[in-house]
C-alpha cells in the first residue's frame, strides 16, 4: 500500500458522501481505482437515492488525478435519465494511503450543491468482483449505439 511519497491508489475502496444541511441520509458507495502514474479512472456503485428510474444501484465511472496527497477526480453516472450528471470530488489522501477525505460539489450550471465524502481502502475481492459485474452488465446492456 503506497501512501502520498510513492501514492497508488490502485484497489479496492468503500466510502460514504453526506449532504449537508439536510436530513438526507449519508450514501454508501463502493469503488475500484486504477492508478497510473496519477491518472486515476475506475468504477462506483452506490445505492439509487435521486434517479427517478427503478435501478436499486447506480453505476458511475470516475476519471481523474492524483499528485502527491492531493486527489481530483469527476464522477459521471451512466444510463440515468438526467444525462451529463456529473459530481467533481477533490480530497487529501492520508500519509499511509488508506484515506481519503473531501469535498464533492455538483457540476450543473444553475445548480450549486456539496457536501463532505471520505474513502478508505479496502482489500475484498468479494466486493470488488461486484463492481467488475456491474460494470460488465451495464456494457452489455448498453451494447454499440446504434444508428437510425
């Protein structure tokens, strides 16, 4: 496990975001990073708490950067009927790697909203090989586009 002087987030994590100010509850969520050389991308699965579809998960992909113990990444759900609803997450990750704390704020123009987010690395195949299927599932039931 590498921490902010020889970083990788590479793995498996499980975090929560809260909205502030609210009585909304706190969104548990689970992620797989991918990180090379500081470029971050990966995959989300959280429980539908907003999508007016009948997904009991959502699936999100994320894409972003990490330079020293800074983090910076924009998670971009998929296949939701608000399309282009993306939320920008930047943290601290902490000296040994394992946690990761932020902010996240929504990206919608007119649209003002954040609150905090904390992550933590975890080692679960179980759990990681769920995101995998999940990512899986949503590809093949997206396919190609197809053309008119």
């Amino acid at each position: 496990m590498n921490g902010p002087d020889g970083q990788n987030l590479s793995g498996f994590w499980t975090g929560v975001y809260d909205y502030p100010d609210t009585h909304e509850q706190p969104v548990p969520f689970n992620a797989v990073i991918r990180d090379e050389g500081g470029s971050i991308s990966g995959e989300i699965i959280e429980p539908n708490t907003f999508a007016k579809c009948n997904d009991r998960e959502l699936f999100a992909v994320l894409s972003g950067t990490r330079s020293g113990s800074d983090v910076h990444f924009v998670k971009s759900y998929e296949d939701l009927p608000e399309a282009g609803h993306c939320i920008a997450y930047r943290g601290t990750l902490n000296a040994d790697g394992t946690k990761l704390e932020g902010q996240w704020s929504t990206m919608e123009p007119g649209y003002s909203y954040s609150g905090p987010f904390v992550m933590n690395r975890k080692s679960g195949k179980k759990a990681e090989q769920k995101v995998k299927e999940k990512a899986g599932r949503e590809a093949a039931r997206t396919g190609p586009e197809e053309k008119s």
